[in-house]
C-alpha cells in the first residue's frame, strides 16, 4: 500500500508539472521542483515495490496511506481549479515593499500591475486623467462597488497571493462575472468614492480572452 500511495503522488506531481496544471498554483520558477519530486516518489515506489516483491502483502496497511492513496486519487480525477475572485477577496491587499517604477513606460504599455503601483505611489487621480488604458484581467467583485479587473501577484504560490485590482466603470448594463478574464481599452479618469476622489477605468472596448497560462504574477 506504501508503494502505490507513493505512486499516486509521484504521478500527480510530474502530471501537473508536464500538463501545465501547475501554472494555477505555483511559480513558473517553482515547477521543475515539483516534476523532480514527483520522479523522487515514484523512484521510492519502485524501491518499495522491488523489497516487497516475494515477501507477499502485509494485511492492515495504515489508515493514513489508504487515505494518502484516495486523495491523491480524487486529485487525478478532478483538477483543481481555484476560483481567483473568492481567493483575492480573503487575501490581504498590501504590497509592501514597492517595486521601482519606471515612469517612462507610456502609458498604454503599463500592465494592471504597473497601473496599481504607480497609482500607489503617487495617488493624486489628475495626473493620469485622460491617458489610455490597455489591461487585461479576471473580475473581481467589490462589497457596495462595481467590479474591479484585478491580477494575484505572488511570491511561491497561491497560499501567499496578493491581489490587485483597479477601478472600471463598466458601459450601462454590461457588469461582468466573477472570474471572467477580459481585455479592456478605456481612458483613466477621476471620480468621487466614498468621499474622495479615485482613478478610474472607463471602459471602452471589453473582449473576453482565454485565462493566460500563467496568470500568476511576480
């Protein structure tokens, strides 16, 4: 039983690294880890298997292994597929420590990520009124506000995720689904939220698009 749990995982771990699976977990620099492991364990498997073989099987395995087997089953027959709207609203916004920005960047070349730093950076809203707007990302809802297009910036994987978002005004009657992925053009403007004024998207030109392949970003 120690050999075919320690099968099931190496399985699981080099399928996710050769599949592309991992791309919604973990960092691109991370994957050739994860494939390595899954080698390591079915190696151990075989090494398990090659000292049992001939001695029979031991009756009772361990719960645990039984239970190690089964999960590593339940991986293999269904995917994982987070939803990043539900982790983005559970995970802190901070960023610390800001990156350097290059302010020369036009500004229909900034990312959704070069947006959100530089308008943390410098928050005053007249500087960017009016400059085009060129992102892409997956919609995130807002509690009493419309959706923001938001990106999960990390440093591993998943479990240490921060999420970024900005502001759209989206055209009357077009408010997107949570976890689409689209590509807005617009212009930045100013509005009142809450008391004071923001940057915000106004969305132009919405197409959905396909979740990149790796939609994590460092």
């Amino acid at each position: 039983m120690t050999a075919l749990c320690l099968a099931l995982w190496g399985i699981v771990l080099l399928g996710s690294s050769l599949s592309g699976r991992l791309d919604l977990l973990l960092r691109g620099v991370f994957h050739p880890l994860v494939g390595f492991s899954g080698v390591v364990l079915l190696v151990l498997a075989g090494a398990q298997l090659k000292g049992a073989w001939g001695q029979g099987l031991r009756p009772g395995a361990p719960r645990g292994w039984w239970l190690g087997a089964a999960v590593a089953l339940l991986v293999l027959a269904i995917p994982p597929n987070p939803s990043f709207s539900d982790l983005a609203t559970n995970r802190p916004t901070e960023l610390g420590q800001e990156e350097a920005l290059n302010f020369l960047l036009p500004p229909a070349q900034r990312s959704l990520t070069d947006w959100v730093r530089l308008l943390r950076s410098q928050p005053d809203p007249s500087l960017y009124e009016g400059d085009p707007v060129r992102i892409s990302g997956f919609v995130w809802p807002q509690k009493g506000d419309q959706p923001q297009l938001a990106r999960l910036l990390v440093r591993c994987c998943l479990a240490d995720a921060t999420p970024v978002g900005l502001p759209v005004r989206w055209p009357p009657g077009q408010v997107p689904k949570a976890d689409r992925w689209l590509a807005v053009r617009g212009t930045m403007a100013v509005e009142e939220h809450d008391g004071q004024k923001r940057s915000v998207v106004v969305a132009e030109r919405i197409a959905a698009i396909p979740r990149p392949r790796r939609p994590l970003e460092p």
